[in-house]
C-alpha cells in the first residue's frame, strides 16, 4: 500500500468536512522526486500514472462524527477496508465506505494473503 496521511488538526476544511490538501497527481510527483514510502514501490511509482492504481480518499464529516472512505471498488471488494483503517488509525466503526466514481482505475488488484 502506498498512503500519504496527516492529522486531523493538519487537515484543510473542506464545506462541513476535513481532508488531505495535496490531491492523487501531487503526491505522486513528489514522489517520484523524493521516493514513494514504501521503497518496494518505487518502480511503481516511476513508471505508472497514479490513476491506472486503485485509490481512494478519507474524509472526516465534522457534523456527523465519522470518516467517510471514498475508494476504488477493487479496493473495498478486495477486503482491504480494515487494512486501510488500521493503517490510517481510524476508530473502527466510525468508518463508512462510499465508492466513487472519481476513484476509478482500470488496474485490478492480486491481494496476497
């Protein structure tokens, strides 16, 4: 998994919600300038356009009290879900998955067990 992340008192306001600021295209140039965070990737990364991958985009809604996890269906079908909130230290249950169709990628996903 390759994420970028930051706190929520980082997070820019967007209308009653929270976000990360820097959009997919972004970080994935800086990336390929300063390497991805995890080394393994970095092929990845140099060679592909961050939209041929499955992503996503966790956003906090402030009135509702919860995180919303907008994402690739291959990402959500994959039972990736709870690896997304642990890595990410989401409180489980306050989670809620919603897909879009700005998330969507043509590459599919092998998941390793």
């Amino acid at each position: 998994m390759l994420a970028a992340r930051c706190q929520l008192a980082e997070a820019e306001i967007y209308g009653d919600c929270l976000t990360f600021a820097p959009g997919h295209d972004e970080i994935w140039t800086n990336w390929r300038r300063n390497g991805p965070p995890n080394p393994a990737l970095a092929k990845v990364v140099l060679y592909d356009e961050y939209d041929e991958w499955p992503r996503g985009r966790i956003v906090f809604d402030r009135p509702a009290n919860r995180f919303m996890l907008y994402a690739d269906r291959r990402i959500t079908g994959a039972g990736l879900v709870s690896q997304i909130v642990g890595h990410f230290r989401l409180p489980p249950g306050r989670v809620v998955v919603r897909h879009d169709q700005h998330y969507r990628s043509p590459r599919s996903l092998e998941v390793k067990p």
